[in-house]
C-alpha cells in the first residue's frame, strides 16, 4: 500500500493578498486567466488607520460581496457598496469589524 501525501488544490480568491494567500507568488498564466473570468479592481474603505495602501486595493471577482484581509493577528472584513457600481470605477469595499485569529 502507498500513502499519498499531496494536499487537495486549494480554492483560491481573486486579488494580491486574500485570506492569507499572496497572489503575487502565482504564475503569470493564472493571473491572466482570472482576467478573462471577469476580475475587478477594488478599493478598501475604513478599518484601521495603519493598513498598507496594498492590501487596500484588490483585484476581486465581480460577484465578490466580502472581502477579509489577514492584518495584524486577526481578519479585517470589508463588504461591497451596492451604491459605488461605476463602470471604469473600482469596486468600493466598506469595513464591517475586525475578527482575531484563534489559537
């Protein structure tokens, strides 16, 4: 009997760094891919005063409502402005509170 050790493919969102992963790691050819599927730029509104301008804007799924951004020891949610839906225009995304991460 051989054992496999190879993990299932992960499930990965759409945008720079997301849920704790950096897409800036991924290969040029899924960044592409994720164009032609209907990517958005967006844009992080509120939350703490100190998080980077990076993790603020975001390449999201257009049918992307939440957002949680991994940032000092916990998540940052953020949700999208049903108000701010511009073509040309980035997604808005409000913050809605702050989760820690459990140990």
């Amino acid at each position: 009997m051989t054992a496999s050790i190879n993990p299932a493919p992960a499930v990965r969102a759409v945008g720079s760094f997301v849920n704790g992963d950096d897409r800036t790691a991924w290969p040029v050819t899924a960044q592409v891919g994720a164009d032609a599927a209907g990517v958005v730029e967006a844009v992080l509104e509120g939350g703490p005063a100190m998080l980077p301008a990076e993790l603020r804007n975001q390449r999201v799924s257009l049918v992307e409502s939440k957002i949680k951004v991994r940032y000092y020891g916990g998540y940052e949610h953020f949700e999208r402005d049903p108000a701010v839906a511009l073509d040309g225009v980035p997604a808005v995304f409000r913050w809605t509170g702050r989760t820690r991460i459990a140990e």
